[in-house]
C-alpha cells in the first residue's frame, strides 16, 4: 500500500506541476497578447504620423507653387524680374564624414533613398539619417520626396549648380580620395 500512496503523490504533485505551467503559460500569452495590442496602438499611430508629414509635404509643395505664380505676376507687374536671392552664405563648415555623405548625394544623377546610400557609404541606415540631419541642420539644403512611401533624398538642383561653380562648402580635392 505505500507503493500505491506514493505513486498516488506523484500524481498529485505532477498535476500541481502542470496546473502551476498551465497558470504560467496563461500569464505569458496574456503579456504577449497585450504586446501585441500595444505594437498595434503604436504602429497604428506612426501610421497616422507618416499620413499627416506626406499630407505637409503635399500642401508645402502647392504653398510653393502658389509663391512662385505670385512672384511670376509680380515680375509682370513690375516690370522687372524678381529673383529670389539664395546666397547659401550661411552654411556651418562640414565634419570630414558630412563632407563624404554630401558628395555622394552629389555625385548622383536621381533621388535615392537612405538605404541605398548608407550602402554606398558602407555604413548603417540610422548613422546616414544621423549625417543627413546634421546637413540640414547646417544649411546645406538636402530634399525629400516620397515615392510610394519610400523616402528619396537629393540635393536641390540649384544648390548643386551653385556648389559646382563656387564650391560653396569649400571641399577639397583631398576629400574624394
């Protein structure tokens, strides 16, 4: 009979093991679950985030329009051309690093995107971002546009022109070894 009351107390001690996991497991999958509600809440609100900086970015390009068609009218009206002076005179000096990043925007015909440079600089997205902030952060005027949600950065046109003729952040031929 011990045999049996001892056999019996492994059963009961086994089913308060699986009871306790049992009770665990619960718990986990209730923790995953409001994980999981979160990271739905917050994906859900990047979502609205990323919707309101394209609708900006949308009515920011029209504002422009809109100032451009008003200084083509007043050119008319005054008979003269009215230009808007541009001088990039305001730019902080560029680390070694910036300089790099900014010739790679450069040198590139088209947009790309943050990606694809960090690629060609050999570096991580996040530290390319990092590099792109600091340029606009020092007057160097780096755009973005968005292409099927895909963010694409260039430098504007009239800058790179600018640059090629009176190398404005003063690179050196040193720099592109």
């Amino acid at each position: 009979m011990s045999e049996l009351s001892i056999k019996g107390e492994g059963c009961s001690s086994a089913n308060l093991k699986e009871k306790k996991n049992s009770l665990a497991i619960a718990a986990i999958c209730k923790e995953i679950e409001d994980h999981r509600e979160e990271l739905n809440d917050i994906t859900s609100e990047i979502q609205s985030n990323y919707e309101y900086n394209r609708d900006l970015d949308r009515k920011i390009t029209k504002l422009k329009e809109y100032v451009d068609e008003i200084c083509a009218i007043l050119s008319k009206m005054v008979g003269k051309k009215l230009t808007k002076s541009t001088t990039y005179t305001d730019i902080d000096p560029l680390t070694t690093k910036e300089k790099n990043i900014f010739l790679n925007l450069y040198t590139e015909e088209k947009p790309i995107t943050y990606a694809e440079l960090a690629k060609k600089m050999n570096m991580p997205i996040l530290e390319t971002r990092q590099y792109i902030t600091n340029l606009l952060e020092k007057g160097v005027p780096v755009q973005k546009e968005y292409i099927k949600t895909l963010p694409f950065i260039y430098l504007d046109p009239k800058f790179k022109n600018l640059q090629a003729k009176k190398n404005i952040l003063k690179i050196e031929q040193k720099i592109l070894a």
